[in-house]
C-alpha cells in the first residue's frame, strides 16, 4: 500500500479495497497520515485521483474512521481543495445519526461511481441509476445523488447531472439546485457565473429561505465572487436560527480571499456576536492562510487584532501550519523560530524586539468596576455566593479600608503545595514580603484563615483580613477588592478564575481575561532559605503582533505543569530586509539582536557575564543584558532585593 | 392510639375470615361491613372506591383480562404522558370533570378501551390544531420556513421523522426552539422515540402471536386454593386507609413545589412522574408521611402532570396548598435538604419538618434550594454522603424516588447504611477486584 504512488490508479482501487476486506479498518488508516505524506510529494496531477479515491474509500467505511482521519487532520493538503474541507465537516457527519435506507442508497451510488472508474456517465446510466434507487421511499433520487456529490465533492459528476436534468426536461427541485451551489462554491473558481444563475434562479422560485438550505448556500456562494450576497443571507437566518460557525468562518475567508475589509469586519463582528470566539481557534491556521493568499496586510491585521483582543492562541501544531503557508506564499521571505517571551524584561529571546506592555483601558476597567458587583457577586440570586447584608457589610468595607495595594487570595495561598493541609506560616511570608515594602494588603478567606491570625498578633503591620461565611464567595469578594482599589493593585492567586469571567457579559470578558493577567501574581514560590519569590507574569502582549521585522505568535503551552503558560512565541522573521530595521532600531536593540543570532555559539564562547537571557527559568537573581542592568551582577542578596523593587514598581 | 391500631387488627381479622369462608368462590363484595368502624378506617370501604367495585371483584376466575387492561393502561400512560409536550395547553383541560365524564361513559357502554389518556390526547391534538389554523401572519411564515427547513434537513438524510409523520403538536413545540441545531435535535429525537415504540409494539405482537393459549390457561386446583388470594384493589384500599390515617396522625414531609420556572420542559416532566413514584413509595410503607405539597397552585405544572399520572387514582391522599411552608409549620422545625447545604444531616429528627425540593436540575446545577433555605433563615442540612459512602461519579443532587426511599428508610429507624442503598451503584466508588 505505502508504496502506491508508482501504482496506476486502478491498483490502488483495488488495494483500497483488499484493505476493506482482509485488514483491520483501524490499522490502515494508522498508516494514513503515511500515505498523504506521500501523495504531498508526488506531483499534482496524478496524485488529486489518488486523494480522490483515497477519500472516496474512507467515506464508505466507518464512522471511526472518519473522526480518526479528522483527528490526523491528513486530508489537508495544498493540491487538492477537495479534501481540505473533509476534516471540517467530518464532525457533523459522526454527530447527527443517519437513516438506514438512506445510506444505502448512497452506498449504491458510491459504489457505481467506483465501478465506472473514469468513463463519462451517459444517460443510461443515470436512468439505470434512478430506476434502482426509487424503488423505495419517497425522496427523489435527483436529491440522494445531489447531495452524496455535494457530500464527496465530486465537481464534475455534479454538472454532468444537472444537465442530465436538464435535458430531460424537469424542473430540478430546489434542495437539488441547493445542493448544486454549495457544491459548485467547492470549487473556488471557475464557476460563478453558473452559481450566480442558479441562485437567482432559486430565488424566483421560492420566497422564503430557511436556515439548513442557507448553509449550504453560503458555502456555495462564498467560493464565488458573489460572496457579498452571504451577508443578507445571514440576516435571513438570525429571524429563526443562529450563524452557524462554520458558515461565519466561510465569510470571513471570503472576505479575505478578496480582500473586502468591510466583508471581513462584519464577519468578525457577527462571531464575536453570536458564538464564543474560543470556538473558532480550530479555524484560525485555514484563516490566516487565506489572509495570505489575498495579499492584503490589512484583513490579516484584522484577523490578528481579534486573536489578539480574545487572546486566542494555538497549538504547536496550528502554528507549523501557519509557518508553511508563509513559506507557501512568500517564499523565501520568511525565518520561523521558537522562542519566549522573557516575562520579565518583554523582548523576544530570539530576536530581541520589546513587547508592548499589557495595559486595560481605563474606561473598559471602570465598566468592569462598576458592573462587577451587579453581574458577579449578586448575579440571578444573591444566596447563590452570599446573602444581601454580607455584600452589603463588605461592600461598606472596602470603602472604609481601602483602596489596598495587595489582594490576597488567603486560602488559595495557605494551601499552595501542601498537598490539602493548609499551612498559615506560607500565608505569613508572603503578607511579610508586602508589608516590609509598606504595601497596604487585603487578605481574605473564610474562618479557615484564624490559624494565620493566630500569627500575627505581634506584628506591627497588620494586613486587613476579611472572612467570609462560605468559601463560595471568596473568590469573588477578593476580585471585587482588588477592582475596587485600581487598575494596578496586584492579586495573588493561582486561581483561573474563569467562571467569574463568564458570569460577566461577553463584550466585557476580554477585559476582564487581560486585566486579570496583569494583574495576578500566579507563579510564586518560597525558597529553601525561606524568602517569598516571585515567579513569571504576564506583564507583556503575547498576542500576535506585527513589528517592522514580522510577526510574533503566541504558542498555547498550558499543561498540567504550568497551567499559565511559559510565554512561548513564534517568531517570524523577515529576511529581505534586515538592514531596514536596523536603521529604526535603537543602539542596544541592534547590538541584542546580533548577539543574539548565533545564541549557541555565544554562549559556548563567552563568559558567565555576558550571557545571552535565558528564558525558560529566569529567577531575579540572573542578571539582565541592557541598560536596566545593575552592576553587582548576580552577587549577594542586596542586589536581588533591589531588582524586585524595580519590579515590582513597574 | 393503641386502640385504634388494635381496632384496625380487629376488623383485619374480621376481613380475612370472611374472605376464608369464601375461598372457594372468592367472592368479596358481598361482606357486610360493620357500623362501628373507626372514622379514619372508613376510607378505606366503600366510599373512596365504589366505582371501581364492580369489574374485577365479581370475578369468578383470577382476572388475567383484567391485568392485560392494565397493562395496556399503563403503556398509554407513556405515550400519553410524552405526548403531553404542552403544557400551557394541558393546563386549560379540566382534568375532574373529563375523569367522571369517561366513568359514566365506561359504565354505561362494555368497552373497556376508553381511556382517560386518549381523551386527553384527542383534546391536546384538537387544540394544537386550532392553534396552527389561527396563527398571525408572522407566525405563520416563521411556521413556513420552519417545514422548509424540515424538509431540507429530510433530505440530508438524518433520521428524523419525514413531513408526513410530523403532527401540529410537534410543529408547535419546534417554533418553540431557537435554533437550528435544537430543532434537529428534537427532530431526532422524534424519530427515536417513534422507533422504540413500533418496536415495542411488533415485540408484543409477536408475543402473542407464539403462545395464544398459554396465556389464556389459568392454573385450575381441585380444592380450590390454600391461600387466600388478595386482590390488589384490596391491597389498594389499606394502602390508602394508611395514607389516609397518617394524614391525621402521620410525621409530615413537605416538598416544596415552586421550581417550574427554574426547570426546562422535560425536568419538569421528570420531576412529575418522580412524584409519582415518591406518593407510591410512600404509599406502601407501614405508617406513611402525610405529604405537604406546597406553594402548589392547581395550575402548578407539575402538578397538572402528577394528577395525570394518577389518573387510576380516585383522590390524591396528600395535603396540597397554595401556602408556602412558611405558613404551614413554625419555622425552628423546618430543615430543608440541600445537596449543598453545609450542615450535615446527623440522625433522622421525628420532631423536624423534612422538605425536599420538587427539583430536576440536568443542565444548570445552580444551588437553588440552598439559595432559598438561606433567604427564608431556616435550617438546611444535607445527607452524609461523603461520610457514610465511597462517592465515586455523579452529581449528590438526588432524585425524588431516591429522596423518599432514603427517608422511609430514615423513620422506619434503619441505619445509614442500609437507608443509602436506594443510592444507584453507579454513583459509588467501584471495589477493585482484589477488595473482594
């Protein structure tokens, strides 16, 4: 089997179809993504009827097969438009259960377009066809064989149908000529004039459209150059339905494919709307691509700029997809490596560009202020979390006490890492780190927390502790607190704290998500010789971001280990002109980036001094490159101190 | 008290030796019945259950016809109750009067297939009918489109029932949805339930194709039997005498009804034939609760469904008011059981009044009886689950049946151990095999 691309066609039918009998489905298809990667070498033009039948075998198998190939996602591939849909729709077909006769009157279908191998249809065929096929039931068999096309993608048995239809002289039914569409729009071009007939065609014929047939338009009529009309199509659909992802997605590539911002805003806007936009990250590598493929910089800064506002990351995997259409549309143009951001400092470790700062806006933090309590705490019903004159005491005060400089998350931090016992003396040493810097903290918690009261009877500063009823409202008292205080007040937790995000409204979740991640201190430990030490934060934009010398990814590294993150980046570098960006950049900046292109060598070569920034375990006791470097370099306990008061301020 | 039970054991005895002289003949309704019969006993003769005499207790044979009627009842029970996919529309039938109405009717004509079910279903239909003739112009083209969509998901080839099959009701209830996606998910749903169905029916036919005589034999002794045979109405009527003298002397439950708007359609539904099961269980436990159904209008849904259900049923043996529980009892004697109450249920109170709360929540799990056991200051106590399982999967929110079956066991003085095991093992921690 692997060796089959030396095959002619008709042995690969015929190997496809020792494999159905003789092996174990689950064990070729283990081969499978082998056996694209084989077609992706071949040359194009034999190998689209390889992927053809290849495609063809799997839809006649399994489902398991079919969320297996999905999952491979090895249908992708650059020579055929065909497939590359297959992986999307994929899921739909597992999902919904089909009728029994149904699929075997599709299986016959399949099974005769096999069995004709390349020989053009005539109209016996096709009479012999419908005489089999309408023997039972009552559904048409012009509508079976439309939609198992529409369904395999088969473009040109499709026209040669129609016009079978045609000449016989009936009227094609109208989920025929939907179908029709949709498969015609697979093409992406060459057909739309055609697509644009039969769907004015349609329209003259029936004054309604319902929500189905308009998915199946829309993918139709966004392959055309008619892709303007989807948009009223969408109005149509929100009178009894919601957009559907998938046909939102297809709008939006439309739009980018030809370069219509105005198609592209609208498409964005409606999937902020509608749907959760972390649904779409699966999309997101087909749409960049196509957003290269129009050559507009302007939709892809579009795109970018909504990845970035909801901070949709993606996968390794993802971003491997992303480097290869950059390579596949400007060739040449482009070196991509991985890297990380350095938490502390904000430039890229493999270029040495300054990330932006994450900063809210001021009048979206105070929106977030002023309905957090409304939204959050009070929600549908106050005794949910809490009861009316609990809010009511706490809200008094935190306007007696505060506004505070620390929020503490008390419980969250007594039982950090001490596998369910609770240790209040961790609790003291991170309240003493605070203090000692004459930082005005909040710790809140429930009665758990007079174990750590206990402790500091003596102490001179006091921290405000605050404990509530139940631990079901901690949570949201403390973010209430540290709202209430400002837009820097720092909030120590290792809590995700997403479900209080989404009790929020949804315009307002993207707000919340960055000024959360600016302000929370998650990553802390405590040293051996007992000290309180902070670790990474997310002070800088991740998102993708365009500079003079490229573009910068963020990569979706949460694990187990680091539920966060580790700020890793792809860097896409422009080679063309590099010379460019030096003449715009500073005088370290440039020095950095020399520095830092053979980071190998350097650090074989040089000494401890000048090492290159080490990202991946930078505690503040390294020392820093650049001009914020102090000058005892990594000596003594006066120095580290210093740095995390610098840090701290910033 | 103790004489009262003595009395009950007296006129028991009196019942059986009646029955024994008869045995032969097993006629029954001829026993005279004494005067001097306590008051909460009188219930159980006579008055409550006078139409339901005739039928089954002039019966010579053990009445295997009667028991196919039964079955048949309570298959249309099913469909019926699923049938009953509106509400609002069931809401405006006026269940007492169709009930006497199909008594009459049964009395006077023999056949025994008219049924309250059907009646209920014939209303239901006429009125969805009615309802899709007059829409407004909007309606109707929302309507429209709907069908269109309908037919074109049909031609898709998911399994949903086609346009023929499709009746006004189930119109009706897709306009109701949002979405797309949720119609074709009710779609299917439709043809799911439609196939289990005709297969059940084929299986049924089939069975009585195989073995027509067998069914009809009935065991025929020489000397008539050794025991007496009890017949379920029989077993009926104590029941309800002890439903009945709890109500007068029993601990009270209360389950509190006010959650139809927190629930969807189909918990709501659930929650209704949970109730069932719960007056059932209750039912047949020695000394029964005497049941508190509050903030219970007659328009309360579940109640509507409930009362459906018990159609067999001559009265529901259970306080129902529009009152809350507030009014009913003082408020230091209520303990509302919560899933997530933070006080734990230590040993069954007789002095305490229980409440459960007459919920089903599938999808939103929102701490709603918590919520409200804290708005009105009473207790809230939860079962120790935690302490006397090993809880494996599954959310603690019990059902309703399990609720009943836990605290019968409760009052009746059995250990936690034994009053958790009405728990589904499928919630519990698994033993490993070597624990064996």
């Amino acid at each position: 089997m692997i060796a089959f691309n030396k095959l002619p066609v008709r042995l690969l039918s015929n190997s496809l179809k020792c494999c159905d009998t003789k092996l174990n489905k689950v064990n070729t298809l283990c081969h499978w993504p082998v056996l694209s990667q084989v077609c992706r070498s071949e040359p194009a033009k034999s190998t689209h009827d390889v992927m053809t039948h290849c495609s063809l075998w799997l839809r006649t198998q399994h489902k398991v097969v079919w969320s297996q190939a999905a999952f491979h996602r090895s249908f992708v591939s650059d020579s055929q438009p065909a497939t590359e849909e297959s992986a999307e729709t994929a899921p739909n077909f597992v999902s919904k259960p089909m009728r029994r006769d149904r699929q075997e009157k599709q299986q016959l279908f399949r099974q005769m377009i096999c069995n004709k191998g390349n020989t053009p249809w005539t109209d016996d065929d096709w009479l012999q066809l419908a005489d089999s096929l309408s023997l039972t039931g009552q559904e048409s068999w012009e509508v079976i064989c439309m939609h198992t096309l529409y369904v395999d993608k088969n473009i040109s048995l499709g026209q040669n149908l129609m016009s079978y239809i045609e000449r016989q002289g009936k009227t094609p039914s109208l989920v025929v000529v939907t179908f029709y569409i949709g498969l015609l729009g697979e093409s992406c071009a060459g057909f739309d004039e055609e697509i644009h007939k039969y769907y004015q065609y349609l329209l003259s014929r029936s004054s309604v459209l319902d929500a189905a047939s308009i998915e199946v338009l829309i993918t139709g009529l966004s392959g055309s150059k008619y892709y303007r009309q989807c948009l009223q199509l969408l109005e149509t659909v929100r009178e009894t339905s919601n957009p559907s992802s998938a046909s939102l997605i297809r709008i939006l590539r439309a739009g980018l494919r030809n370069q219509d911002i105005d198609v592209c805003q609208a498409a964005l806007s409606q999937i902020e709307q509608w749907i959760d936009p972390t649904g779409v990250t699966i999309y997101l590598p087909k749409v960049i691509e196509e957003g290269l493929s129009g050559n507009s910089q302007a939709c892809l800064e579009m795109v970018m700029n909504f990845m970035q506002k909801h901070k949709l990351v993606l996968k390794r995997a993802e971003l491997e997809e992303v480097v290869q259409a950059f390579h596949r549309y400007q060739p040449n143009q482009w070196t991509a490596n991985y890297g990380f951001i350095n938490h502390h400092k904000g430039h890229c470790s493999i270029c040495g560009h300054q990330m932006k700062r994450s900063e809210v806006d001021s009048s979206d933090f105070h929106s977030i202020q002023s309905i957090f309590l409304d939204q959050v705490i009070v929600g549908n019903n106050v005794f949910f979390k809490s009861s009316p004159e609990e809010v009511d005491f706490f809200v008094k005060f935190v306007e007696k006490t505060g506004p505070f400089d620390v929020v503490i998350d008390g419980l969250n931090v007594m039982y950090r890492g001490c596998h369910g016992k609770s240790d209040p003396r961790q609790l003291a040493k991170v309240v003493e780190y605070f203090t000692l810097q004459g930082k005005k903290v909040l710790v809140l918690g429930t009665r758990m927390l007079t174990g750590y009261t206990n402790l500091i009877r003596k102490l001179k500063d006091k921290p405000v502790v605050y404990m509530t009823s139940t631990t079901k409202c901690d949570d949201a008292f403390f973010l209430y607190a540290a709202l209430r205080s400002g837009k820097h007040t720092l909030v120590v937790s290792s809590d995700k704290l997403r479900d209080h995000k989404f009790l929020l409204k949804p315009s307002l979740r993207p707000v919340f998500y960055q000024w959360i991640l600016s302000a929370q201190v998650y990553d802390w430990f405590i040293s051996k010789s007992g000290e309180f030490i902070i670790g990474k934060r997310h002070l800088y934009e991740t998102g993708p971001a365009k500079d003079d010398g490229g573009w910068h990814l963020p990569e979706n590294d949460v694990t187990a280990a680091n539920p966060f993150g580790r700020l890793s980046i792809l860097c896409l570098r422009n080679k063309i002109d590099p010379l460019g960006s030096h003449d715009t950049d500073t005088n370290t900046k440039s020095s950095r980036q020399t520095a830092l292109a053979e980071p190998l060598r350097q650090t074989a070569l040089a000494g401890p001094g000048s090492s290159p920034p080490r990202h991946t375990h930078n505690r503040l006791s390294v020392t820093w490159p650049g001009k914020e470097r102090t000058g005892k370099t990594g000596s003594g306990t006066q120095a580290s101190t210093r740095n995390k008061k610098e840090w701290f301020d910033n | 008290m103790a004489q009262t039970i003595l009395r009950r054991i007296w006129s028991h005895c009196q019942c059986s030796y009646q029955l024994f002289k008869h045995k032969r003949s097993y006629f029954m309704s001829s026993y005279p019945f004494k005067d001097d019969l306590p008051v909460q006993c009188m219930s159980t003769y006579g008055q409550l259950y006078k139409p339901h005499l005739p039928g089954n207790m002039v019966c010579g044979q053990p009445n295997y016809r009667h028991k196919s009627v039964r079955f048949v009842d309570k298959k249309h029970f099913s469909t019926g109750f699923v049938h009953l996919t509106n509400v609002n529309v069931m809401e405006s039938i006026d269940l007492e009067t169709l009930k006497k109405q199909v008594l009459e009717e049964k009395k006077k004509s023999s056949d025994k297939n008219i049924h309250l079910t059907e009646k209920v279903k014939e209303i239901v239909a006429a009125k969805c009918d009615e309802i899709v003739a007059n829409l407004g112009p909007e309606d109707e083209k929302k309507l429209k489109v709907i069908q269109l969509e309908h037919s074109f998901l049909y031609s898709e080839g998911y399994l949903i029932p086609s346009s023929e099959e499709m009746l006004n009701e189930y119109w009706l209830e897709a306009m109701k949805l949002d979405s797309k996606n949720q119609r074709l998910k009710y779609y299917t749903f439709l043809a799911k339930r439609s196939n289990i169905r005709k297969s059940a029916k084929e299986k049924t036919a089939a069975k009585k194709l195989l073995v027509p005589e067998e069914r009809e034999k009935t065991p025929v002794y020489e000397h008539g039997r050794l025991f007496i045979r009890i017949y379920e109405s029989t077993m009926k009527r104590w029941q309800n005498h002890r439903l009945a003298s709890s109500m007068m002397y029993g601990i009270p439950l209360v389950i509190d009804m006010d959650y139809v708007t927190h629930m969807r359609m189909q918990e709501v539904k659930n929650t209704a034939s949970q109730l069932q099961s719960v007056y059932n269980l209750n039912k047949n436990d020695a000394s029964p609760f005497h049941l508190h159904l509050t903030s219970c209008p007659e328009d309360n849904a579940i109640l509507r469904l409930f009362q459906y259900l018990q159609q067999e049923e001559q009265d529901i043996l259970a306080t129902v008011t529009e009152n809350s529980f507030l009014d009913l009892f003082e408020r230091e004697n209520l303990v509302y059981l919560s899933p997530n109450a933070r006080q734990v249920m230590k040993e069954f109170d007789p002095t305490a009044v229980y409440i459960i709360g007459a919920f089903n929540d599938k999808a939103t799990m929102l701490p709603i009886s918590y919520a409200r056991a804290k708005e009105y200051n009473i207790k809230c106590q939860r079962l120790p689950l935690d302490e006397q399982l090993d809880w494996g999967l599954g959310s603690k929110n019990l059902t309703l049946d399990q609720m009943i079956k836990i605290m019968v066991a409760l009052k009746n003085k059995k250990s936690w151990k034994e009053a958790l095991t009405a728990i589904p093992g499928r919630k519990l921690k698994k033993l490993a095999d070597g624990d064996k």
